[in-house]
C-alpha cells in the first residue's frame, strides 16, 4: 500500500453541489487507492469487473452492480486483481443532503448486492455526469438524495453514540500520528514502545490497534517506508547501495537487498544500474 499518511482533507466547494463524483479504472495488478479516512460517506459502484476494497481491515469483493459504501471514519482501500475493472465513487458529507440523518450517525451495510432501485440511481448519475448535459448537477443530486433515503429504509445497520463516534475517530487520529511520526523518523531506529508511548497506549494495545488497521506490525510497515525511499533515491542515483541503505535506515546492507527484492522483485543494484 502506498501512502503515508491517513488522514485525507476533503473540501467539496460547490455549495449547489457538494458532491466528488469520478470513475476508477484499472486492469493492474495494485492497490489503486492507498489505505486513508475521512469523515465524509464514500460509495463504490461497480459498473463493470471486479474491485476489492478493504474497510477497517475487512475485505469487501464487489463484482458488476454491487455497491459498498464506506461509512464516515472508516478506514479503506481500494485493489484490482489485474482483470479490467470500473467503478463509480461518490463522495459526500451526509450534513450536506440530511441533518436529521447525520445527527443519527447511521451506520449502513457496507456491500449491498442486486438491488434494482440502487442499479436504477447509479445508471442515471453515471449517465448524466458522462454527458455532462444542462442541469445534470441538479439532475444528480435528485437521484442522490433518492439514494440516501433508499438505504436509510432499508440499509441502515445501527446507529453510533457520540461515544462510539468519538472513539473511531480517536483511534484514526492516532494511527495518523504514529505514521507521521514515522514519516520523519524512519531513518534511525524506532522501537513499539516509542510509538506506543507517543499515542498514549500499552505496548500491546497499540500493537493490536496497528496491526487490526494496517495489517501488518510496526516494523514490517517501517521497512515498507525505508525500502520506497530508498528506491526513490536509488533511481536519482543519489550514493552507492551500501549508502543508501544506511540512509534510510538499515544497518545490515545484505537485509536490505532481502526486503528490496521481497517488495520490488529486483536488486537495487539493477535499479540503480538502469538509472544511471
């Protein structure tokens, strides 16, 4: 997975339509969107293909004409299987279409599978942005707010406490401060209790927090952020190997050649050769 960062600032400008409609589309074999939160409802339409979408963790396969919808603070990521896919993404405050619904917190069902009514909406919002006609922003959002209420009747889960709400995002804030965290530090040696004790947690709470929202440890993930850097500065050809390694904070170089054939396939001498 590829950001280092969580957190994802969402400004939506348009006070007519405060809505990011786009379409994905891939047929590689890769996460096309790096694991990230917001506080914002994200749907996924599947127009054609296959996705698989990962939501706090739990992986969501959609094939052609399923919806998952990822609720406010929940942590995703999006991957293809290398087959030809798109899908439809709808991003929203739900403040912006119902306050009565966004005071609840509703949590909805994250995969909702062969639903016609859904089909029906996600058909016209397609159509209207590809054509991009007079009117279709308030075309859209008619077809939106039908949506919304479609599956608050029918796809709504349960209902958070502002307790509950508040935790999710403590848990989120907190995962964005170990990764900023490491972003700056990776180059010298980092340790679990260091980054427990940074968000206020036991040892093992913090581990089980990391590994339950990243899956992998710590030190897997810091290795992940060493090995991109070094593969950054292996291709501006800034030092030698050995040079490298040590800058971005491995000590053993022969490690080193290990994980970066493990992630990339490759030596970073052949990286390194190939830029030159």
């Amino acid at each position: 997975m590829q950001s280092l960062d969580l957190y994802e600032q969402k400004v939506l400008a348009d006070p007519e339509f405060p809505v990011q409609v786009f379409v994905n589309r891939g047929d590689k074999k890769k996460w096309y969107f790096a694991p990230h939160w917001h506080e914002h409802v994200e749907l996924h339409y599947v127009l054609e293909g296959k996705t698989l979408l990962h939501l706090n963790q739990k992986e969501i396969p959609a094939g052609k004409g399923s919806l998952v919808i990822v609720n406010s603070n929940e942590l995703h990521a999006g991957y293809c299987d290398g087959s030809y896919m798109e899908v439809l993404v709808i991003i929203f405050r739900m403040e912006d279409f119902s306050r009565e619904l966004a005071d609840r917190d509703i949590l909805f069902e994250s995969l909702i599978e062969k639903d016609e009514v859904i089909e029906q909406i996600m058909s016209v919002i397609n159509e209207e942005f590809r054509r991009k006609e007079i009117g279709y922003h308030l075309s859209c959002r008619g077809e939106l707010l039908k949506l919304i209420v479609h599956l608050a009747r029918r796809y709504a889960v349960r209902t958070l406490t502002e307790r509950e709400s508040d935790k999710r995002k403590k848990q989120l804030e907190r995962l964005n401060t170990v990764l900023d965290y490491i972003k700056t530090n990776y180059p010298r040696q980092i340790c679990n209790r260091e980054l427990a004790e940074l968000v206020y947690l036991s040892e093992g709470r913090f581990l089980h927090l990391f590994k339950e929202s990243m899956e992998m440890p710590p030190l897997q993930y810091i290795n992940e952020v060493r090995i991109k850097k070094a593969m950054n500065l292996l291709k501006r050809g800034e030092g030698t190997v050995a040079e490298i390694a040590n800058s971005v904070g491995f000590t053993d170089y022969n490690h080193f050649a290990r994980q970066f054939r493990k992630y990339y396939n490759c030596a970073p001498s052949e990286i390194l050769k190939k830029n030159k």
